[in-house]
C-alpha cells in the first residue's frame, strides 16, 4: 500500500477539502483513506497501485485549483495485524 501526498494551492474552506477528496475518489476509486487540508495545502489517500501523474493532475485542474507536486512512500501496516 502506498501513501500518496499532492500539494495543492487554492483550498480555502472545508468545501474546498470536500471537493478535492471527491475529485480524487472519482480518478482513482480504489483509494482508500482520502483526506484533504487546506491549512498544510495537501490531499493524502492510500492506493494499492502506482498512480497516474498525469490522471491526477488533470483531475485537481479541473476543479480549478493548483496541482503543485505529488509523492509517494509505501505505507506500513500498523496495529495487531501489521506485525
């Protein structure tokens, strides 16, 4: 499982939050934990497969706000059955 950082300029309310985890829902519906925050100006989510840059750009774009950068760090398995 990866974990997956986008830096994204323009979100100013919880709307804006709304709105970008449902962007990414909709390009990548097998992500898993999608949350969004305006004040670190971020979107994470967790998603088996490598992901499409491009998707994702275009995706956030479309919405009307900023893609700035995104990246990847496989995610580690915590908690009674992570061992």
């Amino acid at each position: 499982m990866n974990k997956i950082t986008v830096k994204i300029d323009g979100m100013m309310c919880g709307m804006c939050e709304a709105h970008i985890c449902e962007t990414i829902r909709n390009a990548f519906p097998d992500a898993k934990k999608v949350s969004a925050s305006r004040k670190s100006g971020e979107a994470t989510f967790l998603y088996e497969k490598e992901i499409s840059e491009e998707i994702l750009k275009k995706a956030i774009a479309d919405t009307g706000y900023t893609f700035v950068s995104v990246s990847s760090e496989e995610q580690k398995k915590h908690g009674l059955f992570g061992r």
